[in-house]
C-alpha cells in the first residue's frame, strides 16, 4: 500500500482498520468529507450536542452513532464504516486524563454505553485550495497540518466547556481575500479562517507559532502571515476541561480523520 | 390601551403600528416568540447568513424576508405583519453611522433593495424563568434589560465582523444551575448564558455593570452576581463595526421586539 492508492475514503478505513496507514489523512481521498471524532458516555450526549450547535465553527456536528454497543457509522455516511477502527489513530482519556495516545484502534474502550460524534474537518476543503493554486504549506511538504490551543472560550452548554483548538496554514496577506471566499461555503467544514495576519497569533493567546501543541511546526516563507481556522481536535480539549466529565472519552489523533464515503459536493453549505 | 391587554403577538404589533406602544416588549404576549431585527442592502445578504450561521449565541437566525421591496413578514411567523412598521421602536444607520434612532417606523427608509433578517431575542425565555420563580430582576422594575458590548469577537463572514452584545440579569449564584438548565433549550433565543460570576463583567472587557451601553441600569441584590446571555442587537453593532458595509441599515431600538405569531412551544430547539 502507497498512499497514492488510498483514492476513496472506503480504501482510506480499511487501510486504518488493518494498520497499515498510521499517517495524518491531509490529501488522502480528496473527493470525500473527512471527520474528526469523540466517544463519549451516553449521559453527556444531550450536553454535547448543544455544544456543537453553540459553537459550530469548531464542532461543526456531521452525524451520531447512538445505537446502544454499536460502533458502526451511519451507512449514509460510511458504509461498513466502525468508529472504533478506521482512523489511523485514538487517544483516549480517563476523567479528563490522557491515558493512552494514538492508538490503532479504540475497540478495548467502546462500550454499551458510548456514543461517537462525527464532526467536520479543514482538511475537507484543502483540495479546493490545492485546486486555486493555494495548496496549504503542510501538504506541499508532507506534514501534519500545525493545531494550538487558543484562548477563544466555548460556549459552554452543560458539563462541557473549555477553549478552541485552531489550525492553521500560511499565505501572503493578498492571497487571504480569496482563501476567505474558497473557504466560506464550507460551514461544515470550519467555513472561513476566524483569524489572520502578523498579530493575530497574539490575539488568540498563541505564544509561539513554530511551537504547535498538536501536528508538526509549520514553515512561512518570507511575505506569509499565519491564517488560522476553527478546528475539531476542539472537542479533544474540551474532554480535558470539563471537570463533570467523567468515564473514557476518546477522540482521534490530531489530523488522523475517519473518511467517510459522503462527497464534498454533497455536503450541507 | 394599557401593557396589560396586549396579550398576543397581534396585540403588541397593532399598538406599535399605531404608535401607541413606544416601551420594551419584555413581558408582552408571553407566549410568543420576540425577534430582533436587522435590515440590509440585499447584497450583503449572503454574507450575513454566513455570519449567523457561524454566531448562533448571538444571532440565532428565525427568517428572513428577501421579496423585493415587500416589508410583509413570513405569514408563517407573523400573519399580516410588516417589518417596517410592527416593532415599538427603529433604529437607523448609513454607512455604520447612527442617523436616526428609536423611529417610530422605518418606512421611509425601506427600498426595493433591502432585506430584513428576524433574530432570536433572549425575551423569549423569561416567561419560563418568570414560572419557575425567578423573575427577570428587569421585569420586576418594569424597566428595559441592561445590554453591553463585550470583548468577544463574533467568527467573520465575508464583510461582516465585529463583537457579541450581551444581555444581563442578576442571580444569586446558588441558582445559577437552575437559570441554565431553564435556558438551555431555547437555542433559538440564545439559550444558556455565556459567561456568569463576580468576575465575568471583567472578562468579558465590560468596565462597569451599572453603565449598560443598551437598556436602563440594572439593580443587584446582595449575594447576586451578574448573569450574561447572547444578545440579538449584536447585528447592530456588526452594522457600525464592518467597514465594508455601505448604505442604509435598520435595526429595531433594543429592547423593543418584534413579536410573532410563533408560540414559544413549537420553537425549534
């Protein structure tokens, strides 16, 4: 397997599910929506949900998997698809608590009583850049996209609360008009960048860009200012913020997504 | 014609077409969902769906009016009603420059051009705080809820961007869980609060609770603290901070609603 096969999101999940593809998914399946993901126990399903509706640029909710026991994902978005296996990589949380990182899968911890919601990712309108002539800096050179914790609050809905996680890719500053307008329709998707330009690191309580608390460090060149947009390891923070949250959360590795068989041009704007 | 009579939606629009309700509309036909309002130059229409779609706290989208040069309300909302005429009080502004406030109508300044957008108004759950015992301090006074501009940044769409307006009302902090759980599922009228406690004037940059920038001064209790929601006059401070935002905008005068058929009960939640 290359990851030059990995063409639809089907070929994507079971790449993760057999353990072979480790890697963040950026630009892998382009034609499809990729999602960012968090395991829950049932009890907080209401609270979340009004998370996501609260705050729908960082948790943009695409779908849930209710069914008592049953990881399989709505086959309107994945067929066969399971939320346990078929992300290159889990961590998992224990009262708020990291207590084991990337992992191929999150079967030993689903159980009866988990829930996983599926909410939208940046990566999916990456290829409508890519195809303005603005493919975003980490592909071009091969890395995970550069995430930070931001000083933006949620707001709070129930137990659930903490701050928003954002990602980032670097442009010149007269490229940023039309990043906005590619990336405005894409509501599910983050939409358009919520910051940018030389001081907006500052204002969101960003001490240091080439220091990312999640992916790899990125590379300006010289004339860029980071553009930063709304990100789905948000819920990932929230697990370890909320201090009523108790029991396993789980999320996916940060830009390791669950592709799901749903087509970008077929999604919600 | 007396506050007490106008027991319907019908009732409060009549009285302000007429001219003979100039007040708030806090209390009036408790039963029925009360809107904000914001009126634009068609084109930037788009751009401001994007913007409430990305800012649901603050501007929870109810409808919209987009039939060239037709002030009629969406029967479905407000039967005969007109949003040029139907609010107590407008406020007008050019260019993002205030020209005319609290208008008894706005029909002067309405064009072929214009589209009117209706905003969820935190009015719509008072009645239910009012029936659990925990009547708006405001109410009580019969004075118009104290309305500030807050640091937090609204996520841009297109040329709009700005800061969230937030509505305030005392409690004491033992019945702060109360307040949020009755508030909650009115999502559609900005639903929980966003920030609460002696310290949450600070944090959100409002420099002196007894100095509201909308509304009248607010009374706090001993032991009661300052609880803030999400406000529906936010579209108007995104009117006078949006640069881009060229021509003729109308917002109602705060605290004086449009007030709709729709009962509360069959309000998405």
């Amino acid at each position: 397997m290359t990851r030059t096969t990995l063409k639809t999101a089907l070929d994507v999940r079971l790449a993760s599910r057999a353990g072979e593809l480790k890697a963040p998914t950026a630009g892998l399946c382009p034609a499809h929506v990729q999602a960012n993901l968090l395991i829950i126990p049932k009890k907080y399903a209401e609270d979340f949900r009004g998370l996501c509706k609260r705050n729908p640029v960082s948790c943009p909710l695409l779908g849930e998997n209710i069914a008592h026991g049953n990881p399989q994902i709505d086959p309107s978005l994945a067929k066969d698809g399971d939320v346990t296996t078929d992300a290159p990589g889990y961590n998992v949380y224990l009262d708020g608590k990291p207590v084991a990182e990337d992992q191929l899968d999150c079967k030993e911890w689903w159980t009866e009583d988990s829930v996983a919601f599926l909410i939208g990712c940046s990566f999916t309108f990456e290829q409508a850049l890519t195809d303005a002539g603005l493919m975003p800096r980490h592909q071009e050179l091969g890395k995970n996209v550069p995430m930070y914790k931001s000083n933006i609050a949620l707001f709070p809905s129930g137990i659930f609360s903490g701050n928003m996680v954002v990602s980032m890719r670097p442009y010149p500053l007269e490229d940023i008009e039309r990043v906005r307008d590619i990336t405005r329709p894409y509501i599910q998707a983050h939409g358009e960048p919520v910051a940018w330009g030389k001081d907006a690191a500052k204002r969101l309580g960003i001490s240091d860009i080439y220091k990312p608390d999640f992916g790899d460090a990125p590379v300006l060149k010289e004339g860029e200012v980071p553009v930063f947009w709304g990100c789905g390891v948000t819920p990932q923070l929230v697990a370890m913020s909320s201090p009523d949250l108790k029991g396993i959360a789980i999320g996916h590795a940060p830009g390791k997504m669950l592709c799901l068989d749903l087509l970008i041009k077929d999604m919600d704007q």
